[in-house]
C-alpha cells in the first residue's frame, strides 16, 4: 500500500518547525532530505511564486529517495495574472523547467484565483493545453465552479479535481482522473487548526472508499507544526485498518 499513498505537507521550510520536525541545530541545507527520510511526497508552493531554476530541481532530485515525490503548484502568471488565458507557451515553459525532476514530479496542481468565476469554455481550453502525460491537478476557489459539468469536463481530460477542507468552500470528495487530491487548510481557520487523529478518520474512511489508484494528500496547517502531526496521523489511518 506504501505505493499508494503519497501523505505530505505543503512546503518543509518552516523556520517554526525546529523541534516540531527538525532537530534544533540541523542546518536548512539538510532539512529536504531530513523530511524526505519521513515523509514520501511533499507540495511545493514556491514555484508558484517565482520560476524555479532547473538546477535547483535537480537538487531536490538529488537529495530525495528514488521513491519520493514531489507535487509542485502552477505559477500564478498562468493562473493569477493571466488567469488562463493565452498561457499555451508559459505551460510549457513551466514543464521543461520542472523536467529534471523526472520521475520523482508526481502531480502539477493549478490553483485558480478566488475571483475567477466559472468559465467552461476557459477551463476546457486551459485542459486542452496541459500535458496529458503528467497529474495535472485543479483547485477551484470560487464556489460557482463546484458542480457536476465542471468535474464531468476534469474527468473528460482525465485532470485531478482538488479536494479542498477549508472554512469556505464546498468539500467534496471525488475522483475525475486516476489519483485522489487532497488538500487541508482547516476546517474552521485557514491555516491555524490542528485536525487531530478523531477528525482524520472519517477523511481515511471516505478516502478508502474511493477507486482512485493513487492518493496524493497535503496538509497546509503549518502553524505550530499541526501539518506535520496530521500528515502522520492520516498516513497511520490509511495504512493500518483501524
């Protein structure tokens, strides 16, 4: 089942998880393979910020086991600045930056500003042009997209829908291509609550019930450390019948 699972957090550079996850005097060099040894996948949000040079992806290539992957977030000139339209040639770019990860990329999420309403023609277009060959994966953030014709087009393109646990926004647990994407902000604070073991394991039942053939779960409730506890107690719940 390890195969199967892929539980993480999103981003490991967090200088308030000394003594939470890393010991005190480890460097932040050594932080990557650190959580690498712990955790198997992790969800990068800094290559949404800025282009990420090659070299560095093939750093983080270097310094993770043959079996870790890493799920990187789209950069917000194509989803935010932009907001999908005419992005044909910054995806691509995006892509051939990222290539040196090779096998070790396991998905590519698009995460779509709150202020983009449904737009179905948009979408399909945006669709058309991602690489069919890698886990594309989108996050709605405006309610108007969180119906059945959208994750009826996810599915028709075979692009991952994101299941989002936050304060606002609908959660809904389903399946539009292969892999199960999930992603924890919180469920009555953004960013700041703990979900706790009793919370996960109505998400594990629910998870396993689903026919996805590979599961991809971030926790982004950095605060305090909390993603870190709740991505081991989901992992635990996943694989272990309870």
């Amino acid at each position: 089942m390890a195969d199967k699972y892929f539980i993480g957090t999103s981003g490991w550079q967090y200088d308030h998880w000394r003594n939470v996850l890393y010991p005190e005097k480890l460097g932040k060099k050594k932080w990557l393979s650190y959580y690498a040894e712990r955790f198997n996948t992790v969800e990068v949000n800094s290559t949404f910020y800025n282009p990420i040079k090659p070299k560095t992806f093939s750093r983080w290539y270097n310094e993770t086991p043959s079996n870790f992957k890493f799920t990187i977030k789209g950069y917000r000139v194509i989803t935010h600045f932009k907001k999908l339209h005419d992005v044909e040639d910054d995806i691509k770019a995006f892509y051939e930056r990222a290539a040196p990860l090779q096998h070790k990329l396991g998905c590519v999420l698009w995460q779509l500003p709150s202020n983009l309403h449904k737009n179905m023609e948009l979408l399909e277009e945006f669709c058309k042009n991602l690489d069919k060959r890698k886990n594309n994966v989108i996050e709605f953030r405006h309610v108007s997209w969180f119906t059945e014709d959208v994750q009826s087009l996810l599915q028709k393109y075979k692009i991952g829908y994101c299941i989002i646990s936050s304060p606002e926004l609908p959660e809904i647990i389903t399946v539009t291509s292969n892999i199960l994407y999930m992603r924890f902000h919180g469920i009555n604070n953004w960013y700041t609550e703990k979900y706790g073991k009793e919370k996960l394991k109505d998400y594990a039942s629910k998870i396993k019930k689903t026919d996805a053939k590979k599961v991809y779960c971030y926790f982004n409730n950095d605060e305090n450390g909390y993603a870190v506890h709740d991505a081991y107690n989901l992992r635990e719940l996943l694989t272990q019948d309870y």
